[in-house]
C-alpha cells in the first residue's frame, strides 16, 4: 500500500512563504504525474501544482508565479514552495500521484495551510 504524508503546513502572515514536503513510501519515478491540490472549507478540491515524470509543470494561474513544485526521486518527495502567500490560499493541501499504467491514485492525509495576520 502506497503512503504519502505531508508536512510543512501552519500558520502564516500574508505575504510569508512556507515550503510543504510529501513523502511517498514508494519510489516516485513509477507515477506518471503527482501533484498538489487544495480543498477551503465549502469549496470544491482544486489543482493547485501538477509535475510530471520528466518534470514538466503545469499550475492554474491563481498560483501561477508564486508556487513552484518540484520532485526529489532519490529522497521520494515532492515539494510545494509557496511564495507571496494570500489569505485566499487557506485550505487544506493534499499531495497526489497518479498510476496511469495500473489506473490507481493515492492520497495524502492532507496538512492545513493558514494565511492570516
């Protein structure tokens, strides 16, 4: 069973930055793509960083320019650094990966990101 754990969430002033780390339990370079999505209270989960096995990105342009994903193979874990952060990016913020080839997702427990003064 594939485990992924988040970290790095809290409580931030805006404008602050925090970096939130996934651990994944298996070897990342098997997933086709992995990615970051948030969910605020009442609003549907969203996309927020999307990477891929040969490091293509992609992010919707609420986060464009301000958040950067990035993948380590050989620790397992992919990064959300997240700039320049507004009370708008408060949720929760879940990792993802994708198993194209045996048509499997995984979830993370998620890990709560606050942006208020």
């Amino acid at each position: 069973q594939v485990q992924l754990v988040e970290s790095g969430g809290g409580l931030v002033q805006p404008g602050g930055s925090l970096r939130l780390s996934c651990v994944v339990s298996s070897n990342i370079f098997r997933f086709d793509t992995m990615g970051w999505y948030r969910q605020a209270p009442g609003k549907l989960r969203e996309l927020v960083a999307h990477i891929t096995r040969d490091d293509s990105t992609n992010y919707p342009d609420s986060v464009k320019g301000r958040f950067t994903i990035s993948r380590d193979n050989a620790k397992n874990t992919v990064y959300l650094q997240s700039n320049s952060l507004k009370p708008e990016d408060t949720a929760v913020y879940y990792c993802h990966a994708d198993d194209l080839r045996l048509g499997l997702e995984y979830w993370g427990q998620g890990t709560q990101v606050t942006v208020s003064s």
